[in-house]
C-alpha cells in the first residue's frame, strides 16, 4: 500500500510525538510509505494519506488531496470549553472556539478519524469514527533500576503543566513531606514563559526541580530513578507517559479525568485519586515511595496488562480501518 504521511515536523518527546514515531516505524516495514513535504508529493498516486494527529491539518491541504483522509485525534479539549485554573483561561477559550470551527470545516474531508480510547471516542460526533486503543509503544530503551538503587523521587512528565494538575501536585507535596521527608519532584517539560514562572513561585520552598526539555533517550533513562509518576491531569485522554513509567518500573498516580482509568486499573496497575482529595493523593504518592512490595506488585501488574498492546496490534487495526475507509469510498 502507498501511504502520504502528514505529521508534525518538530521533535515532541511525549504523547502524539511518541506515537507518530511508532506508527512511522512500523508502517514502513509493511508499506511504501512518504512523509509529506510539499504539494509535489500530491501529484503521486497515494492509497491513502493518514495525517497522524488533526492538529497538524491544515483545511487547505485537506482539500486538494485526491485519496482517502484518514486522521488520528488524540485528545478531546476543543469539542467543548473545559474550564480548570490556569493564567491563560481566557485565550484557551478563544482558542478552544478556533479549534471547534476549524475541525467542523475539516470533518467534512475526513474519511475516517482514529480515536484513542473509549471515553474520547464516546464524545467525538463523525459518521466514520474508528477505536484504535492499541499504541504499540516500543519500551526497548526504557531503563528500569531496582527498587534498592531508586530515590524517593516523584516524576511529573509534560507540557501545559496546569492542564496536567501542576497546582494540584504541588498542593498535596507539603502533606507528603509529613510522611516522607526526603521526597522530592522533578518537572520534566516545557511550558510558556509566564506558566514555568508561576509553577516556580507555586513550588517555592518545596522540594522541586524543573527541567525545561529532555531528550527523549535521556528521560527513558530518567524514569528508572524514581518511585512514582504522578500527573494529576484536569483533562487528560491516554496519557502515554504514565505506561513508559510503568515499564520503566514506577507506578504512576492519575487523576480521574478522561481516559486515565482506562489506562491505569485503580489498586491494580497504580492509583486513580479523585482531582480535589489532595490527602488521598499524598498518601497514595507515599505508598508508593514506601511500599515496595505494593509498588513491585503493581509496576508487575501494571506491565501484564500493558503488554496486550503490541505494536502489531496497533499497525493491524490501522491497516483495518485503512482498508474500510478504502472501501467505503469505492462504494460511494
């Protein structure tokens, strides 16, 4: 099959970036495939073109393309506005009524949209929506350290640090020092200007260190060195990065917002604390510092049911839902 990739061209280390990179991988072992660069690659004949993330579309190139669309969306902010604490509320909002207009106008050259999770795909409205839970992450260059060579280090991995529940964190951080004093948090992300100072003046007096960028080789080596991933999100899809900790043997602690239960099995795989019970989440970020056997148990756990997503999962539904949306436009 020949396949017109449209994706992102910058680096991102978390999240669609990871998944843009396994997708491309696998399906160049399977097919011809040809990132898109400029309109000259419209004038080959294409089987279909899969833009791996609906941000990265623009309408005019949606229009002049003459195969199949099939597009990834891998998050569900714009669909309505979802109001959390964050300086910039009144520019996300405008930007969430941009984003509603923007994506409507695109739905109508879009053949096919992927959806990443059931609770994202319950709220999408498209007549030719697929489910395709199956990330098939590759957890290769995941380093993982024994509990004895780990530090009582919490990891918050990510951009758009308010959306992720920076504040909420830092709220609950003070209540864990009661229980564990020597614990401390790394950010690991970048952010706005404005948004890394106000997390720095949140996190005064705390034991915090931010870290604006990591390569990604260098994080999957980062993870390892810690005992809890914790990412209290406000909204929050599939977070990728709470199964990289899993494999890289920490057990993360997820708000429950979005998609989180899906991903993570509260008591089971790791923690699922309610957004506003910050008690609940400084004791279940200290049982994981301090319960080895518990956090052993659920990183094992955690990593059993992780494994049912292959990469050969992932590429086979895709390649199911190209073949339908191939079929469905010959029968138009």
């Amino acid at each position: 099959m020949r396949i017109l990739i449209i994706a992102n061209t910058g680096e991102s280390l978390t999240g669609g970036g990871t998944y843009q990179a396994n997708v491309l991988r696998e399906l160049a072992k399977r097919h011809t495939v040809k990132i898109y660069e400029s309109d000259a690659d419209l004038d080959e004949v294409w089987d279909i073109a899969h833009c791996l993330n609906l941000k990265h579309l623009s309408p005019e190139l949606a229009q002049k393309l003459r195969c199949p669309l099939v597009v990834d969306s891998h998050d569900y902010y714009w669909v309505r506005y979802f109001h959390f604490f964050c300086l910039d509320f009144p520019v996300r909002f405008l930007l969430q009524q941009y984003r509603k207009i923007k994506y409507h106008r695109l739905f109508k050259y879009i053949d096919g949209i992927i959806l990443h999770g059931q609770y994202v795909y319950d709220l999408y409205d498209h007549q030719h929506k697929y489910l395709n839970f199956y990330y098939g992450l590759d957890y290769s260059e995941i380093e993982s350290r024994p509990w004895e060579e780990k530090e009582n280090l919490i990891l918050f991995v990510g951009g758009d640090y308010f959306r992720k529940g920076i504040h909420r964190l830092l709220r609950a951080l003070p209540m864990l020092l009661e229980k564990v004093p020597d614990a401390r948090l790394m950010v690991i992300g970048n952010d706005y200007g404005y948004v890394k100072m106000f997390a720095r003046f949140l996190a005064r007096g705390l034991p915090v260190e931010f870290i604006y960028g990591m390569p990604r080789a260098e994080l999957y080596k980062t993870y390892g060195k810690a005992k809890a991933f914790v990412m209290p999100s406000e909204i929050e899809a599939i977070p990728l990065v709470s199964s990289e900790a899993t494999m890289a043997g920490v057990p993360p602690v997820l708000s429950d917002a979005g998609g989180n239960s899906e991903i993570v099995l509260d008591g089971e795989t790791g923690f699922i604390v309610p957004l506003d019970n910050y008690p609940l989440l400084a004791e279940r970020i200290a049982q994981c510092l301090t319960d080895r056997e518990l956090s052993e148990r659920l990183v094992r756990q955690g990593k059993e049911f992780l494994g049912q997503f292959t990469a050969e999962r992932m590429i086979g539904r895709v390649e199911e839902i190209y073949e339908a949306v191939i079929k469905n436009e010959r029968n138009k």
